[in-house]
C-alpha cells in the first residue's frame, strides 16, 4: 500500500511535459483537379458547339471543383494550424 500511495505521488509531483506527447500533422492527401474543358469548346476562338446538357454538366463540373478547391484550402489552413502547435508543443517539450 505504501508503494502505491509512493508511486501515486511520484506519478503526480513529475512535470507535465515529461508525459507531454506532440503528434506531427499530416498535411491533406487530396487535391482537386480542375475539370477539362468538353471537346465542343474551341478556346482559340471562344465558341462551341456544345448542347445545352453538356455545358449544364460542365458547369455542374466546374462548380463541384470549387467546393472542392474551398474544402482543400479548409484542410491546408488546419494543416498550418496543426504544424504551429505542433511546433508550439515541441518547444514546450524541451523547456
């Protein structure tokens, strides 16, 4: 019983940061890709030829890759927030 109230002691008078852990962050693993542009646009000219269901679905294409690239910046920007507590952590660790 000694033993324990002794190692209970122990367990509570040692600093914080010795039982500290930093994880690094992962950054994100997905980045979007842009949609090509459908086979009836001429970009030299700006024309088409398009029907009316292929640009509605290059739209839809276009407007899917901007929620992406949002959500994506969302990641990066918690990546970076990770990376300085992590940073933050380690110096923390070796004080």
């Amino acid at each position: 019983m000694k033993k324990l109230f002794m190692y209970f002691f122990i367990f509570i008078l040692i600093p914080s940061s010795v039982y500290s852990w930093c994880s690094a962050p992962s950054p994100p693993y997905y980045k979007p890709s842009k949609p090509s542009v459908p086979w009836c646009v001429n970009e030299w000219n700006n024309t088409h030829t398009c029907d009316e269901w292929e640009i509605s679905s290059y739209n839809n294409s276009i407007r899917n890759y901007n929620y992406e690239v949002e959500r994506y910046i969302m990641d990066l920007q918690n990546y970076v927030d990770s990376a300085r507590n992590y940073a933050n952590c380690e110096i923390n660790s070796l004080n």
